[in-house]
C-alpha cells in the first residue's frame, strides 16, 4: 500500500454532489488532485481508486526527474526547437507556437508548480492588450505544450484550459468589410499595376492574400471558362516566401468564377513572371502596399484581408446565393461563415421579414 497516496472520504456539496480530494507527496512536497460534481458517493470512491492506480503508477517516473526541475518556457523552448523543420510542421506552425509562449507571463515558474489560478489571471491581463480571439489563441497553444509535457510525464494534470478564458461578451463587433464601390475606389487610385491587380482579384474573387501572390495564368486560370483553380499559396517557411505551399483547409481548394472585367484586366496584364506567375510581389509587400494606399485614400486600419470581406459580404448582400454556395467560394466552412458574418446574415434576415410582410399585408 502506498501511503503517499490519500484518497479522502467524498465531500457531499449543497447541490448534493461530491468533491472528490486526493492527496499525493511527490518530491516531498505534498500535492492534490480534486474532481467535482461526482453524482454519488459510491462512484465519488470509486473515482478515487482510480486516481490512486495512476498515481501509483505515474509517481516513479515524476520522481525521476527530481534533479531535472525544468520552467515551461524551458521546456516548451526545447519541444518547440525540435520539432522546428519536422515534416507536417510549417513554419507558420512554428512562429505561431513561438508567438504564443512569448507571451507566457511566468518564465520562471517550474512547469509543475503552476496552478490554474495563474493562467486565469495571465488571460485576464493579456484581454486589456488583446482581441478576445487573440488571446484564446494563445491559450490554445499554451494548452496543447503542457498537453506535450503531461505525454512526457513533467506534470500530472494540466493547468492550463481555454474554459479558463471568459466568455466574450456581445459588442455588435463586424469585421471590417468595405463596401464594393469603396474598394474599387482605392483599387483605381493604385499606380502600381501590380498592386492594382491584386487588389482587383481580392475583392472581387475573394482569395486570401498568399492564393493571390501565388496565381500562376499557366496552370491556374481557365481563361476559356472564367475561372481561378485555387490549390496553392504563397507561404513563409524556414523565413522566406515560398510558392506552391498547401492550402490553409481542405474547404480552401475551390474553383472561384472570375468576373469579366477582372479576367480582362489579367489578359492585358504585362508584368507575369516568365515562369507563369503573376506576382513577384510577396503578401507582406501586398499588404504594405495596400495599407498605405487605404490610409491615403482615408481608409485607416483597413488590412488586405478586408478585401476578402468585402467579397463575402457582397455575396451575402445580394441574396442571390445560399450559405453553402457562399462558404463554398470563399474556402471556408458553414459554420465559420455563420460565424464570422452574423451580423451581416441578421440583416439579410430582417429584409427578407420586411418583405413577406409587404408580400402578405
């Protein structure tokens, strides 16, 4: 019998469930496991024989690493550094995990010293810097390294949970879509064809910006049809830009009409590659460019990405096409789409009401 182990007797709650304690020393320092909201104190017992079994079964190897203490900034470094360059790791992967761990408040704190408590007040500090979204992100990925580190046996439980993160309350946020006439009106101000060009694809095909620094008219584009094949992207990895790189999803592989002014503007297009691609620019000189031209033109914090907006929602406002077809032609799933633009859809959903009342009045 190991008596490091403590299964306490179940503690009956005012809601009549029970709390369920187990207490452990692990490197002599003592330790505990709870469960709550156990229905009966039989299977509140029984639950506590279980934890028992693993402890007793996990405690020698934790033990093991007694003069291996490591923090989790360590420890996340050192996974992180060796999965850098795996196959099926891209380096956005990579950057975005870096990102994540660059912003853990605790880089001193050995993993299996951190408790729950301090990740929520993490969150609570990063939400009065970051977007909602932002931050869950972050947690994500701080979740899935300490999943990492209990696989490797570092910690018993982990701390961390984005259950911890609170719930985003309803602003009436929307995502910053311009308006077609607003788009084309930057559209026309741009100088340089290139940039003009990309532009011109991006609110009116709605591609992401590293499909359209991709696009190859060789393999790409039906000019028979009207059409882009979109199955690659213009990607960064190991620090730089390279083409042909997979796609974000699987919904992301599309086939995408091109209307006949923008297929006109591609056939008279001079400045292809000689290999086929239409850009040499890379998304982030896209992006740049784009930005200073919304800004001169009045448009402050509007990104590249605003002009995939403005696709989606000139979809939705026309009310010619069903969410299917929508999330079909932007790459995207049902449900993201429903998401995402909500409060667009509510207004679809308002004009429609308005009209079977004057149809049926």
């Amino acid at each position: 019998m190991n008596d490091r182990i403590i299964v306490h007797p179940p503690k009956k709650e005012k809601d009549g469930t029970f709390t369920l304690t187990v207490s452990y020393y692990l490197n002599e320092k003592r330790k505990q496991k709870r469960k709550k909201q156990i229905r009966s104190s039989k299977e509140a017992k029984r639950i506590g024989e279980e934890i028992k079994a693993q402890l007793e079964k996990d405690l020698p190897i934790l033990e093991a690493t007694n003069g291996e203490k490591v923090t989790f900034t360590a420890f996340a470094t050192e996974y992180l550094e060796s999965r850098k360059g795996r196959k099926g790791w891209a380096y956005n992967t990579y950057r975005s995990y870096l990102n994540a761990l660059n912003k853990w408040p605790y880089p001193n704190k050995y993993i299996d010293e951190v408790q729950p408590w301090e990740i929520e007040e993490a969150i609570l500090h990063l939400l009065e810097t970051y977007a909602h979204t932002t931050v869950t992100t972050y947690v994500t990925y701080w979740v899935s390294l300490f999943n990492v580190a209990l696989k490797r046996k570092r910690i018993l439980i982990n701390p961390a949970s984005t259950s911890l993160i609170p719930k985003q309350s309803d602003t009436g946020k929307r995502v910053k879509a311009l308006t077609l006439s607003e788009a084309a009106g930057i559209s026309n101000k741009i100088a340089n064809q290139q940039l003009h060009l990309a532009v011109l694809i991006g609110y009116t095909c709605g591609l992401r910006i590293g499909e359209i620094a991709d696009l190859n008219v060789l393999t790409d584009i039906d000019f028979t049809k009207g059409v882009i094949n979109v199955s690659h992207q213009r990607q960064l990895s190991d620090g730089k830009y390279q083409r042909q790189r997979p796609l974000k999803t699987k919904n992301s592989y599309r086939t995408v009409p091109i209307p006949p002014s923008t297929l006109r503007a591609i056939k008279e297009y001079p400045m292809r590659t000689i290999d086929g691609y239409l850009f040499s620019m890379t998304p982030q000189s896209l992006s740049r460019g784009f930005g200073r031209a919304a800004v001169q033109q009045g448009y402050s914090e509007t990104t590249f990405h605003c002009l995939r907006h403005t696709y989606v929602t000139g979809l939705i406002r026309s009310r010619q096409f069903d969410i299917q077809s929508i999330a079909s032609l932007a790459g995207d799933s049902v449900p993201v789409i429903l998401k995402t633009y909500s409060h667009y859809l509510e207004e679809a959903k308002s004009e429609n009401a308005e009209k079977i009342n004057l149809l049926f009045c």
